[in-house]
C-alpha cells in the first residue's frame, strides 16, 4: 500500500523550532501573513448616528466649538459705577447693576463702557451658575470679546482683561437689589481706597432690604 501525503508549498519555507524568521530582503516574511476575510472584523467600526433627542443635542455642541452672540441694535446703557482714571491697583475698580441675568441683554452695553474707560476688552470672565445662558464669543462693534465661564468663579466679581493686559474687576449687584443698596454698593466698589472684597461688600450692606418693597 502506498501512502500519498500532501505537503503544503510553505511547509519547507517556516522556520525551525526555536529560530526567529528570515526576512527576504524586501523585508517581508518567507511566508505569507493571513489576512481576514472581512477587514471590517479587525478595524474599528464607525459609532452610528444619534438617534434620541439628547444624543444629537450632544453630537452639535461636540462638533461647535464656539456660539457667538451678536446683539441686534444699540446695547442697553449700564447701570454702573467706575474708578475715575486708568485701572488701579484696588481691589475692585467699580460695581455694576445688570437689570436681569441674562448675558445676552447685559454684556454688550457693559462691554462698552468699560471699552470707552478703560480700552478694549479681550475677555470676560464670569460665574456660570448665576446667568441664565451662556456663550463663549460676544461681537460688540467691530470687535470680538472673549467669554469664559467658570463655576467657582465668585458670583459677586465679573472680570473683564483688556488688550492691554489689565485686569479690570467689577462688583456685581443682584439684579433684584433695591436702588438704594446697589447705589451704596457699587459706590463703595468704585472708592479707589476701598479694601473690601466684592462679597464682603454685600455682606456689609446684608441689613439692608435687597429689594424694593422688602
């Protein structure tokens, strides 16, 4: 009886036992790497679309870096008291009576009045937890200001940095705060030889009804 063995073509070419593989000079192996049927099974597959509501939401805010706001119109005068002169070494160069907590309403006529005191502005820096919305990139004029929120900012200071690099810091009076105690307040934030910090302004002024009418 005559045994036929079928010796595979590569069999000759693998390498002994405890050898490491000769490469070709071409640098491939000797013999040939398996490659799957279906190059999906070893790569990643793409993440599918969102489906709900609340993944497409997160899919848009992932893929927009930046909201602008551009204010229609003439901007609201501010309710605000400043530092006579450039900006001093103080702690706080004055203090601002927004009429409500919304950015949108409020942070363009703030921008320019502190642009005609002290220059342009570059930046502001607020409290995230305090406003009703937010965006990260204001037009005022033909300028761009930067907004940047954070949530252990303090609630009671607005920061605004001009171009200049100045660091110009303003007390914030509650929108509900009666006339007579955001008078006071944003006086005494506008003292150039005030040392209190803006919270311990409002704290000072705590026995004071905040609102009109109690």
């Amino acid at each position: 009886m005559i045994w036929k063995v079928r010796i595979s073509p590569y069999a000759s070419r693998r390498p002994a036992a405890g050898r490491p593989p000769q490469l070709s000079p071409q640098g491939a192996p000797p013999f040939p790497v398996p490659v799957p049927a279906n190059p999906c099974d070893v790569m990643a597959r793409p993440t599918p679309p969102p489906s709900t509501p609340v993944e497409r939401r997160s899919a848009m805010l992932a893929t927009a870096p930046h909201t602008t706001f551009v204010p229609f119109g003439s901007p609201a005068q501010p309710r605000l008291s400043l530092s006579s002169g450039r900006v001093s070494r103080g702690v706080l160069n004055g203090g601002w009576w927004p009429r409500s907590r919304d950015p949108a309403a409020e942070l363009a006529g703030l921008v320019v009045a502190i642009t005609d005191h002290y220059g342009p502005i570059r930046r502001l820096i607020l409290n995230s937890h305090t406003w009703d919305t937010g965006f990260d990139r204001l037009v005022v004029g033909s300028g761009t200001v930067q907004i940047r929120w954070f949530s252990t900012a303090e609630p009671s200071l607005l920061v605004a940095i001009t171009e200049s690099g100045d660091q110009v810091n303003l007390l914030v009076v509650p929108p509900h705060a009666s006339a007579a105690t955001a008078g006071t307040a944003m006086a005494k934030a506008a003292d150039p030889a005030n040392r209190l910090h803006a919270p311990a302004i409002l704290a000072a002024l705590s026995n004071t009804p905040l609102t009109d009418g109690g």
